[in-house]
C-alpha cells in the first residue's frame, strides 16, 4: 500500500472503533438502569469544567495528543495544498425525567413511570456530536485554534396508557458545552510532529455538585486525523521505524493516545483515543451488532455460544 492511500471504507473502520470507544461503559450488561455497574458511568475522556477536578466534583478540562508525520521529501508537499482533516468526537449528556401526570393534569417528577406493562426510569442519557475542521498544512505551522459548541435543548415526550389517556411525559434536557481546539505542527528529529488539544470551556466556580458539572463536561471525546496526500503518512508513536524512533520519544500524551487506524498497513488516518489500544485497532468478528460493552464482551459471547448449543 502506498503512503498516503485514503480509503472511504477505511474511514468506515476507524469510526466502528472509535463508536466503540465513545460508548465504553456507557450501559453494562444486564443493561438495567436499576444495576449498581451502571451507577457509575462516563469514565473514559471526560473534559470537566475548568476548576472542576480541583473543586472535587468532576475531571480534568485538558486532554491533548502529538503524533508524527512524515511529509516526504517531496519538497513541493507544502504547495500542493496539503490539509489534514480533524474530527472532534464526544457525548454530550441527555438527562431524562419521568414525570407522572396527575389527576389535575399537573406533572409530578418520580424516579419511575410504570404504564401498563412498560416502564421509564429517570436516567442520563447521551447525545454524540462531531465537528470537523479541515486545515492547510501553512495554517498548522503556525498554530491555529477553533471553537466548537454544542448547544442546549429541552424536549418532550408524551407516554399514554392502552387506552389513550395521559399517564406521563418524558422529559429530555440537554445543557451547553463549549470547548477550544489547538493544533499545530512542527519540525522533529526529520519528521513532523502533530500536537492537538482540546480544553473545556465551561468553569466550575458557578457550579455546585458533581451532577452539574458533569452536564457540562465532553464525555468520550476523542479524535480521527486524516491526511489524504499521496506523499504524506502518519507514523506509530508506539512502535516507530527505526528513523522515527527519535521523533516518537519526543511526543508527549495527556490523556489521549494516538495509534494508526483503518486497515493494516494504510497511513492516512490517526485515531487518538482516551483509551491506550494498539495500532490498527478494529471490532471483533463476533460483535454483529452496536454492544459497546467492551468490558463485558467475553461473557456474552458465551451466553450466546451456550444458547446457541
């Protein structure tokens, strides 16, 4: 394969992975609400409010990642136009509540609706959200920053009974998150290094509790890096070339790992994840379907195996 090759379907692949990662805890097996493994959730890339990690009530608002590139030695690189393309990847946290309507039509907030046979509970939820920025590698030397925000939202949703009559609403609020996006390359050991942080907005000094700082956190977020040039090709910080050895041990990652991503051999793509993983990481052939319960995989590939016989 030669350096540089960018492949659709490979994209495909890097984004099956990086779903996987999104969702990391997001509901464990038995998937109940009521389970005391999924009490506890968002453990994996969360960007807390500035503040909030020293207050004690939520993560730490930094993450950032370098990771090499080679632009070969093609000096006419720089004008071809050459651009990387960054994608932004995080949950943006969906609280919903139950609220039962009584006989005066007024809505009282419970922890559960049972209607019928069907039943609600309050919960947190996750919305995803991706911003994209593609950038000229002239703009990257220099060092070039963006703002991206996902904004709030409330909705409804009515629940009735059998019969058609109300019993219920659910009640579904999303709160704003801003964060800042810094990129910027320059020259190493030969090569070419990558840097790419992504810093939460928000503060926590208006903010009381873990739950409300936690509503205004990224949660999973991580990143894809493309580079579509046929001149160009990221290198493994993890397991580097002899010549790149140098420039990888001049890298330096903060809650985020870069690794090579799509399909073996290919160059084109990085994914910095907020959980180590090796280069070229990729589902399970026996993960048919959107599990995202990586933890627990093994053990319901056996309850599979065990109905099945």
């Amino acid at each position: 394969m030669e350096p540089g090759d960018f492949h659709p379907a490979g994209l495909a692949r890097v984004r099956a992975v990086a779903d996987a990662v999104l969702y990391e805890g997001y509901l464990l097996y038995p998937y109940r609400a009521t389970s005391r493994k999924n009490q506890l959730r968002w453990q994996f890339g969360v960007l807390g409010p500035q503040g909030a990690d020293a207050a004690g009530i939520g993560e730490d608002s930094h993450l950032s990642m370098q990771c090499l590139l080679d632009l070969g030695a093609n000096e006419t690189v720089e004008n071809a136009q050459t651009t990387l393309t960054i994608h932004v990847r995080f949950l943006q946290l969906q609280q919903r509540r139950t609220e039962r309507a009584n006989d005066r039509g007024v809505y009282v907030l419970v922890p559960e609706l049972l209607v019928d046979s069907e039943r609600w509970f309050s919960w947190d939820e996750a919305v995803e959200v991706e911003f994209s920025r593609e950038l000229p590698i002239a703009d990257l030397r220099a060092g070039h920053s963006w703002n991206l925000a996902a904004d709030p939202a409330e909705s409804t949703e009515p629940v009735h009974d059998q019969h058609g009559r109300l019993a219920g609403r659910l009640v579904r609020q999303r709160w704003a998150v801003e964060a800042t996006v810094f990129a910027k390359l320059e020259p190493v050991a030969g090569l070419h290094r990558l840097a790419v942080s992504i810093d939460n907005q928000a503060t926590a000094h208006e903010l009381t509790g873990k739950d409300a700082a936690l509503r205004r956190s990224l949660l999973g977020t991580h990143m894809i890096i493309e580079c579509r040039n046929p001149y160009a090709a990221f290198l493994s910080v993890i397991d580097p070339p002899s010549h790149a050895r140098e420039a990888a041990a001049q890298c330096s990652q903060h809650r985020c790992w870069p690794v090579l991503a799509g399909e073996p051999g290919e160059v084109s793509t990085v994914l910095g994840s907020p959980i180590i993983l090796y280069d070229y990481p990729e589902i399970a052939g026996e993960s048919t379907g959107s599990l995202f319960d990586a933890t627990e995989i093994d053990e319901i590939l056996m309850l599979r195996v065990l109905t099945m016989t």
